[in-house]
C-alpha cells in the first residue's frame, strides 16, 4: 500500500516542495492518534494508516537517494553520526531514553527520563539517522572487508524482504515458548527467517525453471 501511495504522488504531483508537504503531513497525521478501530478491530485491514508514515520515508529516500549517496561516503559527517546513534543507543540502555517505533504493530513512544516527548520530531530524527549510518558502515564494509567475508552478508542483504515480513511471527511465537531474552529471540527469528526466505527462492526458481522447459 505505501509503494501505490508513493507512485501515485510521484506521478501525479510534480513540484518537488509539494511533495516534501505531502510527505510531512501524511507522518503528521498519520502519528497523531494511536489506533482507529474498524469495526470490532483494533487495526485498519492491510495497516492502511501505516503505510501513510511509511509513505514519509519511501518519498524523503526518492528525493534524497542522491544526496544520501554522497552523505553515507563524507567520514566528517557519518562520524558525528555514528557517535551520536552510539549515544542514543546507550541512553536507551541505561532507561534514560525510550523510543520505539514498531510499524506493524503501530507502536510509536518517545520518552527521556520518562518524560513523554513528541513522537513526530524523534521519527522524523532517529530511523534516518540510523538508517545513513548503516548505509556508510555497509559502503565501508564492502569497500575494506575481503571478499570470502562480504559474500555471505551479501547473501544476508539478498534475503531481507523475507526477514522483513517473517520475524514479528518467528519473535511472537518464540515468545508464546518461553524465551524472554530479545536478543536471543531477534537472532533465531532472523536466522529462521533467513533459512525459510532461501527456501522459498529455491523452490521459485525450481518452478520457474520447469515451466520455462515444459514453454519450450
């Protein structure tokens, strides 16, 4: 739904400032309240009003994908911006910071030391934020790291759409089996998700490659 949203803006609005205001106001209001119930359900079908703050960053990515390009190589930028992720990382360890921001889930909260604070200004900051400093510590990985080290994380990378739509499940159902530690939890399910993902695009090529022969 938030690829349709996307491409129905990029086509039909054509200055770029409009679309910069579209993208703003549909995180605005799309933050703005925590659920709209349809019908006895706690959840639009399809998360409908999610893809309206997903919206947001698939815009600001197709505005910026050059400028993020040559952001992600400048170290005078990413450093200050590794340290600063490093920071909020240690402050949400230490319970002096909270933020999430779970999209499936639509769970959106902000708060420094326990003080709820807006939700709009850290989403805007925090996922871009992160988000350009995996990007350059990804360019450099594969820039300096050997080849027999980068292969397998590209395999990884090849497989995220799967991990993607699967680990909420994996996560929830290793829960519902007792384990409480989240790291122990994010590891299998991301390993599951991974191995389940491989098995599928194995399986597609095996019926592609089957009915391209029986074409001939």
């Amino acid at each position: 739904m938030a690829l349709v949203l996307t491409s129905i803006v990029i086509t039909y609005v054509k200055t770029r400032e409009y679309q910069i205001i579209i993208a703003f106001i549909s995180l605005i209001i799309s933050t703005s309240y925590k659920h709209v119930w349809f019908f006895k359900w706690k959840y639009i079908p399809w998360d409908f009003d999610v893809a309206f703050i997903a919206l947001f960053f698939m815009l600001f990515g197709y505005l910026y994908f050059h400028k993020i390009q040559q952001f992600v190589k400048d170290l005078w930028i990413m450093i200050p911006c590794a340290l600063i992720t490093l920071w909020i990382f240690w402050m949400q360890h230490m319970d002096r910071f909270n933020f999430a921001l779970f999209l499936k889930s639509k769970i959106i909260h902000a708060t420094f030391h326990h003080i709820p604070i807006s939700r709009v200004s850290y989403i805007l900051f925090i996922p871009i934020l992160v988000c350009m400093v995996v990007f350059s510590f990804s360019y450099y990985f594969c820039r300096f790291f050997p080849q027999f080290i980068i292969k397998p994380v590209q395999l990884l990378g090849q497989q995220t759409l799967g991990i993607m739509y699967l680990h909420k499940a994996f996560i929830d159902i290793i829960d519902e089996m007792g384990y409480k530690s989240a790291i122990m939890e994010t590891i299998l399910a991301v390993i599951i998700s991974f191995v389940l993902s491989l098995l599928y695009g194995y399986i597609k090529r095996k019926v592609k490659g089957t009915s391209n022969k029986a074409v001939s």
